[in-house]
C-alpha cells in the first residue's frame, strides 16, 4: 500500500488536491481502503477542465434551431388504431422494457432517503415506486406479459432502494429475471475555489452524474446486454418522479416503429412561452431539446398562424428508444453541465461545515444531449393532465401537492 500510497501523494500535489488525505490517519482500515481506491478513480484532468468550466460565461453556441415535427395523439384519427396495432402486437411480443432513472439525489424536495420511497400523501400512502410499479403491472397485463423492469439507482442510494423493494416483496417483481438494479456513476463535488470535497465519512463527497449518465450506465453495467436476452428491442425510459407516467405506450411504439426511427418521445404542450422547461426542436438539423435558458425570448414566444407555440412541445423525460441507440449513445461521453448544490462537507482542518446555501459544484449530463447522435426522432403530444405529474419541490408547483391532485384527478379518486 505504501507505493501506492507515495503515487497517490504525487498526484495530489500535481492537481493541488493534497487536503484529500488530510483525514487519512483517523479513518478505519476499511475506509482508508476505499478513500484510495476513490481517489485512484478519479480524472482529474477531467475535474480540473469542469471547475475551469464553472469560471467561463456560458456562450450561447453558434447553432441552427429549427422546429420539430410532431405528431399530437389526439388528432392521429385513422392512423391511431393502425400505429396501437403495430405497437400492441411489439409488446405482445415482449419487444418492450422499461427503465426508470432513480439516481438522481432529489435535493430539492429534501425528502430523507430514495425520492421513489416517497409518499406523496395519497389515502393509500403508496411510495412514488409503488404507484410507477402498479402502472406497470397493469398496463402489462393488458397485453398478457411482464415488462421487465430495471431501476437505475446511485452509489449513495442503492443499497436503499433494493432494501425498499425487497420489503415490499419487490411490488410482485422477481430481482433478476423480470427487476434489475444497476449503478450510474458518480463524479466528485468541488468548492468554489476547485478543491474536491470530503464528506463527512471522510471520504471523498461524490454525486450522481446527471441523467445522461444511463446510456453508459446501461451498456457498462450489461443491462443492454440483458435486455437482449430477454427479446427484447424497445426500451421506455423514464423519471422515477413523475406519478402519472405511462411506461407502455403502444401509439408511441407504433408510431417509432412505422416511421423506422430508432427514438420517440413524448410532449406536453408548454403552458405558456415562460414556463421553465426544455422543450424539443432540431439543433443543427439534429434532433434535440432546448433549455428554457438557452432559448431566445422571441423564439420562446414565437406563435404558427393557429396561434400555437412554435417551440412549444416540452420534453418531459418520457422517450422510448431502441437499443442499438442506447449504445450508440452510450459510446460517447457527454458534455457535463454544472450546478450550483448545498453540501455539508469537512473542510482542509477537519471541522464539518453546513452550508446555509449552495456551495459547492456538481457536474451532470443530461439525458437529452445525446439526442443529436439520433438520425431522427418521433414526437407525440400528449395530454399533461394525463401523463404529466412530476413531483420536484417540496411546495408550490410540481409539488406532492400537485402530483396528488392530478393523480386522484385522473384515476377518479374522491
Ligand atoms: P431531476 O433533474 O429532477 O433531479 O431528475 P432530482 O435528483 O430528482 O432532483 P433535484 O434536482 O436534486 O432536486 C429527473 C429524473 O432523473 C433522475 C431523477 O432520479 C429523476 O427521476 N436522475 C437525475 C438520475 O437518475 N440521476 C441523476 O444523476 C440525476
């Protein structure tokens, strides 16, 4: 360990990062293993360009925005039965598995624990798992199958959620043949003057990578692989935070399948040129989604002669790809963005600092990004009081609150 020990101490120093082992000498055997091991994980070149990255005014990019087409379900008239057809007949054949991004920390609903153990205050006091799992069960069982579903948990959340699952006896799923478990991967938070945080295990202080960390997190952890050999082609991913999603959607599949594209995905009309939303367009001719930041006010606001938003179908984390895509996408890194997160650290002397505020960097992909390696994708609009309930702050809008209310709004509940 030694050796290793005097290499990890050359490293340290190169990238100004020496406090990391500060704690070194009170932390057990154990510990001690595993602070080396993250460290010798670490990129720092990579942590070095995201803090430079964090100093740099984010330029608006020289890129071509154009609409996108798309489709609304509601007016698909005689060809909504043709695309239910091709799309029935894909998940009777078991062509369809769901995946669903629990990894994320939910900081801003500060709920302790998973944000799927979530209780959102309904009479039944289901968790955020539970409801995604009951839609599941049931619009699987209308087409006589089980969608095998896999969950992508984080290192800090993992144990966690498979401990919830198993004493709900895992919703009436079976782990490993049709629920899987898999890691995305974490990346360091930093200061604001760059140095990588210790937390207060005295190891370093890591965070999920963003929601663009499941391509990689699919392939790397063979969960392509496994989807493969369950027969299937199609593969719906979705947040684990919104309680009205619809995991098996035939229109969609059928509409991805007749058009021969390897993506779709699913809108909710913007409900008005500021709400804060992405919305999907074409970026240098390529599929893509626009950050509410990123999108010129008088593109935002601009209207088509029926008086409907031009950039106005929101991306709503609800697309269905098809395998071959997700590697694609999966073989490429993807840009980190930076965001600006309250983190309770051990500072260079040991002494544990909790912040009033944000203080510290987290870097994430995001899921999107990787739309530009797609040849093309299919959108559909469809209903927001239908399949529209994210739960996100802990009050006000997108809120338990409002999740509750369009949940019992939509299944008939008093
Ligand atoms: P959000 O971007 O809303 O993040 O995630 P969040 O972690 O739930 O909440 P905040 O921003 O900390 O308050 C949208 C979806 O993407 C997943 C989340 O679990 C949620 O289902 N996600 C996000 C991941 O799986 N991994 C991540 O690294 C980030």
């Amino acid at each position: 360990m030694d050796e290793n020990l005097d290499e990890i101490k050359w490293t340290l120093k190169k990238y100004s990062q020496e406090h990391l082992l500060n704690g070194f000498d009170n932390l057990s055997e154990k510990n001690q293993k595993e602070l080396l091991h993250q460290i010798k994980d670490i990129d720092f070149d990579l942590m070095k360009s995201l803090y430079e990255n964090t100093k740099k005014e984010t330029k608006v990019e020289d890129f071509s925005i154009k609409p996108i087409d798309y489709v609304d379900k509601d007016k698909l008239y005689d060809n909504y039965k043709k695309y239910q057809a091709i799309g029935i007949e894909a998940i009777k054949n078991r062509k369809l598995v769901a995946v669903t991004m629990a990894g994320g920390q939910g900081t801003r609903l500060g709920h302790k624990g998973p944000k799927g153990t979530y209780d959102i205050g309904l009479e039944s006091h289901k968790s955020l798992f539970e409801l995604l799992s009951d839609g599941l069960k049931e619009q699987g069982h209308k087409y006589g199958v089980t969608i095998p579903w896999f969950i992508m948990t984080s290192k800090e959340n993992n144990d966690e959620t498979v401990q919830f699952f198993a004493k709900n006896r895992n919703f009436g799923y079976e782990k490993d043949k049709n629920l899987f478990f898999f890691k995305q991967e974490e990346l360091p938070m930093m200061d604001m003057e760059g140095k990588i945080l210790i937390g207060e295990d005295g190891l370093v202080k890591e965070a999920a990578n963003g929601h663009g960390g499941i391509y990689q997190a699919l392939v790397k952890n063979g969960m392509t692989k496994k989807m493969r050999e369950l027969g299937a082609e199609w593969v719906f991913i979705g947040g684990v935070d919104n309680c009205l999603v619809k995991m098996v959607d035939p229109v969609l599949m059928g509409i991805a399948i007749d058009k021969h594209v390897t993506a779709a995905g699913k809108s909710v009309v913007k409900a008005n040129p500021q709400e804060k939303v992405g919305v999907f367009c074409k970026k240098n001719g390529r599929p893509s989604v626009i950050e509410y930041t990123e999108i010129p006010k008088e593109m935002a606001e601009q209207v088509d002669s029926n008086g409907e938003l031009v950039y106005g179908e929101s991306h709503i984390l609800c697309n269905l790809f098809n395998i071959d895509a997700i590697e694609r996408m999966g073989s490429k890194p993807l840009p980190y963005h930076t965001a600006f997160k309250k983190a309770t650290y051990i500072d260079e002397n040991g002494n544990k600092i909790v912040p009033d505020g944000p203080n510290a960097y987290k870097f994430e992909a995001f899921l999107f990004d990787a739309f530009g390696e797609l040849d093309d994708m299919a959108i559909m609009r469809v209903k927001r009081e239908e399949e529209f309930a994210p739960v996100k702050n802990a009050t006000g809008t997108d809120s338990p609150e409002t999740a509750r209310e369009l949940y019992r709004k939509f299944n008939h509940l008093s």
